[in-house]
C-alpha cells in the first residue's frame, strides 16, 4: 500500500510542478492546490498506514494508531483551504483590474511580435 501512495504522490508532485510553472495564474492555484494534497498524503504515509484501533484508554485494543499524523493532515487542510481562497480572490482581483490572468502579461514583459 505505502508504494502505491508513494507512486500517486509521486503523480501530484510532478502534476503540480507542471501547473506552476505555466503562464495561467488559475493554472497555478490548482497546481498549488495539487502540491498541497501531495504534501497531505506524504505526511499519511510517513506516519504509516497501520491497522488498529483509536487511541483510547482501554485495554481491549492490541495496538494503537498515532493520531499526530492525522492531526496535522487536518491542520494542513484548513491552512490550505484558506491559502487557496486568498489565492482565488487575489486572481479574480487581477482580472478585474488587468484583464488577463497571463502572468507576462502581468508582469509587462510580454512583447507583441
């Protein structure tokens, strides 16, 4: 199982790099958006997918899962949601102003050949 997870997370990495290099700025959040949930899953499978039961006081469960992994995932997913909302405003903001959501042409770099 860790191998599967390492391959998709290996998949949102490489699918997130690409998206943040292009030129779109909606290309980017998404590709933002993507490293994030990669960075969710790593941190998942770092912590090790165990079978067991929640780490409660008793002695009926034989072995325990770690709820840090999880609390951090959790952590994570709302600083992302929140990033990602200031992201989605900050570009509907440029577009109103400038028109374009091509970063060059943000920039004022791109030259009309």
């Amino acid at each position: 199982m860790e191998l599967l997870l390492a391959i998709v997370i290996g998949i949102l990495f490489m699918s997130a790099t690409y998206l943040m290099l292009s030129k779109s700025i909606l290309r980017i959040i998404i590709g933002t958006g993507l490293l994030s949930h990669g960075a969710h899953l790593l941190i998942l499978t770092m912590g090790g997918l165990k079978a067991g039961s929640v780490p409660l006081l008793s002695d009926e469960a034989a072995s325990y899962v770690d709820p840090l992994p999880q609390a951090l995932i959790l952590t994570a997913i709302v600083i992302s949601f929140g990033v990602t909302s200031f992201l989605l405003v900050l570009a509907y903001r440029a577009y109103q102003e400038l028109g374009t959501d091509d970063m060059e042409e943000m920039r004022g770099t791109k030259t009309n050949e």
